[in-house]
C-alpha cells in the first residue's frame, strides 16, 4: 500500500497532559507529555490486501489499533492451495518526543477459528526494529475440534523488551500469520482461522511503554 495510508485516514497527532510516572525499573508507565505521531508506511501481505487494513491510536498514546477486514487462513474444501497461510507486514514511521522511546509491551489479537478434529492452525507476530537485528516473536497454536472465537496475547517483561534506538528514526515493522493446517481432518473436511469476526472487523491492540533516553 502506498505511504499516503495514515491512520484513520489522516496522521494522527494526539496529545498526552499528564506528566510521566515513573516506573521502578527505570521507564515510564505513562505516555511523554508530548504527541506522537504514528504513520503508516506500508501494509503489504496476503492478510491485508490494499483497503482492508486500518490503524489508529489510542487518545493517551499508550496504545494503537490495527482492524483487519479481510485476514483469512483456511484449508479443505474449495480452498486454494495457497490459503492455507496468510500474513500481514506493517511498517510504522514512529515519531517520539525528544529524549524519549518506546517499545511495544503487549499485544492482544483476536478472531475467529473453525478447525476440524486432526486440523491445527497457528497464529505468530514478529516485532523490529528497521535495521536492528533484534527480533522479538510470538507463537499461539490452537488445535481442532475447535469451533469458537479465539484471543491470543504476546506479553513482554521489561527488561526483555526491544526499544527503539534513540536519537534516530527507525521504522517498526509488525509481521504477523495465520496459518492452518488440515493435519489428520477428514479429506474434504474444511477449516479455517480468520484475525477477523463473524459479524464484522476485529482489532489488534498494541500497549507501548515508554522510557527516557540517556542523556547524549
């Protein structure tokens, strides 16, 4: 998708009033009182075709949301052979207020699962920074029968968290998966798992932490 994609359809410059806390391991529990400004460079992947994939940011800055409408893995059936794994690469241009930077803490994912017996399915995010060999990855299997909606979260400690360098401007890249597997399912047999809902879009959560920078 090209960069003129911005959340919600424009940048989103959100201002945050309340002075930091501060965190005993040595961030911040709350956003810098500053804007950040979070735009979208480009959604690429078979999850997130052009038009199906939005993002937007919390009025606080601790957080930001990716709704998908179209982010479907399935199996058997009529299915193409290649459907069976679906992916979305979304890369971030991040501003941060002077002197501080951020991490992604947690994410929460969400959608819906149809898996026959003997089918499995697995949805998996990576997270990076542009340039960094740092690389921070998450994987959720789930197994057949199962027949329902489905919730994942990828929690990070802090002291494992990867920050963005500070100083300067590096792009954060979220690549995400779904992928379903027909396994021992009977042949024929459908199965699918969907980052979407039943009855309409469902959204990603991303909770950032904040930190300060040393002092250069």
């Amino acid at each position: 998708m090209a960069g003129g994609l911005f959340l919600g359809g424009a940048i989103a410059a959100l201002v945050a009033t309340a002075v930091p806390a501060q965190d005993p391991s040595g961030g911040f529990t709350d956003p810098p009182p500053d804007k950040i400004v979070i735009k979208v460079a480009t959604v690429n992947g078979s999850g997130c075709r052009q038009g199906t994939a939005a993002v937007a940011v919390s009025p606080d800055n601790t957080a930001f949301t990716v709704t998908y409408s179209d982010y479907l893995a399935q199996v058997g059936g009529n299915a193409d052979p290649t459907a069976f794994r679906k992916n979305c690469q979304l890369n971030l241009i991040v501003h941060v207020p002077q002197g501080f930077t951020y991490a992604v803490a947690s994410a929460d994912y969400r959608g819906f699962a149809a898996l026959q017996r003997g089918a499995s399915s697995t949805q998996k995010a990576s997270y990076y920074f542009q340039g960094s060999s740092s690389t921070a990855a998450r994987t959720h299997p789930f197994s057949g029968p199962y027949n329902d909606n489905w919730q994942a979260t990828d929690s990070t400690d802090w002291a494992q968290l990867v920050w963005a360098p500070c100083g300067v401007q590096r792009n954060f890249n979220i690549n995400t998966e779904l992928r379903v597997n027909a396994g021992t399912s009977a042949p024929g047999s459908s199965s699918f798992m969907t980052m979407d809902s039943t009855d309409g879009d469902i959204s990603t959560i991303y909770h950032l932490a904040w930190k300060e920078c040393p002092e250069s």
